[in-house]
C-alpha cells in the first residue's frame, strides 16, 4: 500500500471515528432544517447526511465569519470537477477520489453560507445547478479518457454521465411545470460518494481481489449508470402522472 493509500485510509478512519461523537451530542437534538426537508435514499440515510453537515459545521461558521462570497464555492466546485477529469485521465484514480469530495464538499458550502448571510438569489441557484453540471461532465470525461481502451467501460461512463445530467434535467423540466420531484436512489450526493469512495479504496480492493486496477471504479461507475438512469425515468415517470392528474382537474 502507498503513502498516498495509507494516508487516504487514515482520513478516512479519522472522520468514521468521529461518528461516534456525534451520535452523542446529536442526542435529542432535532435533525438539520436543510436535511429534514431533503427526501431520504437508499445510500444516503437522514442521520448520514445529518452527520456530515455537523461535521462540516465549523468550517461553514468560519466562511460565514470571514465573508466568502457562495459564489467563490460555486467556482470552486467547477475547478475541482476539472481536476479530479485531468487526474481520472492521468489514472490518479485516488486523487480523482479526493477531488470530487471536495468538489461536493463545495456545493454544500455555497448554499449554506448563501442561506446564513441572506444571499440567497436566482442567479445564485442558477450558477449553482449549472456549475455542478460542469463540474460532472469534466470529471466524467476524464473517466472515460482512463478507459479509452475498453470500449464497454467507456459505455458505461457515458451512460452514467448522460443518466447524471438527466436526473438533474428532469428535476428541472419538472419545476419549471410546477411539479416538484426530488426522489430516487441516485441523486447527486449518491453519485459524488460512490464514485469518490471506488476511486480512494480501487487499487487496495483490486489488488486484493486479484484484478486490474480500475475494477472497484468501474463497478462503482456502472452503478451510477444504471441508478442514475432509473432514477431519471422514475422521475420522468411520477411528473408525467402530476401533471396529468393537474391537467384532468383531480386534485
């Protein structure tokens, strides 16, 4: 195992530990508001999810504290989408891994520190959706430059590219429609941890398990590509029938 490895283990374990710790102090307490109010997933769970916005807690005060602009972690996030494309493609799986993390460590800055300091805007929230879009695509094509030469792993990057974007259009198609549809079991959260966690842990796993490196991501990849696909169509499917039930009078 490489330093780079080991020393990604250790965060790892680190922030695990801290889990623990939480579930102490979170006792009694009620849930995060912008957590509750977010439908819950197979992968992702409310107390997960509630865990991580504690954890990061400290570091948005600090934001708030120092006056950064949300629009800096809107950047950011797109830059880090880059980064984490050019290291997928240099076959730096692991620091792909880490960059996407905080590439969406980034999108929860923005709307957060946007929230505390009143600067809540539609440019902002546009900015914001856009960018994330941006940022997968780089990432995504930057995966399938690393699988340039196995044509189904690169089939199964596009699809989970082409199923990220829909989950996101489909969302969007729908509120400009006045239906509101948020659910499904690959939403964007789902997406960056999977594809994070495959890339940090690949190399250890595959090496393990007697494959080639890359095998850990590219099962991770083509889960996204099927959960990202059923969630779109889930979602295409539920607005198609509020919308109907809108148009038919029905209540």
């Amino acid at each position: 195992m490489s330093r780079a490895e080991l020393a990604s283990l250790l965060v790892v374990a680190v922030a695990l530990l801290t889990m623990p710790v939480f579930a102490l102090v979170a006792r009694g307490r009620p849930v995060d508001v912008e957590v509750a109010r977010r439908p819950r997933t197979v992968l992702l769970g409310t107390w997960v999810r509630d865990w991580l916005m504690w954890l990061i807690g400290p570091l948005v005060r600090a934001s708030v504290a120092a006056r950064v602009p949300p629009v800096a972690f809107n950047v950011l996030g797109a830059l880090l989408g880059m980064a984490a494309g050019a290291a997928y493609a240099a076959g730096a799986l692991a620091l792909g891994g880490w960059l996407v993390l905080l590439g969406g460590a980034a999108d929860i800055f923005d709307g957060r520190v946007a929230r505390a300091r009143g600067l809540v805007s539609r440019a902002g929230a546009f900015l914001d959706s856009t960018l994330d879009r941006f940022a997968e695509t780089f990432t995504f094509a930057g995966l399938a430059l690393y699988h340039r030469d196995a044509p189904w792993r690169v089939l199964a990057t596009a699809l989970a590219l082409g199923g990220s974007l829909l989950v996101s259009y489909t969302r969007a198609r729908g509120e400009g429609l006045g239906i509101e549809c948020r659910g499904g079991v690959m939403q964007r959260a789902e997406r960056l941890v999977l594809l994070a966690v495959a890339s940090v842990l690949d190399h250890t796993v595959s090496a393990l398990a007697g494959w080639p490196d890359g095998s850990l991501l590219v099962a991770a990849v083509a889960l996204i590509a099927a959960g990202s696909l059923g969630t779109a169509l889930w979602r295409t499917a539920a607005i198609v029938r509020a919308l109907e039930r809108e148009d038919s009078g029905e209540r």
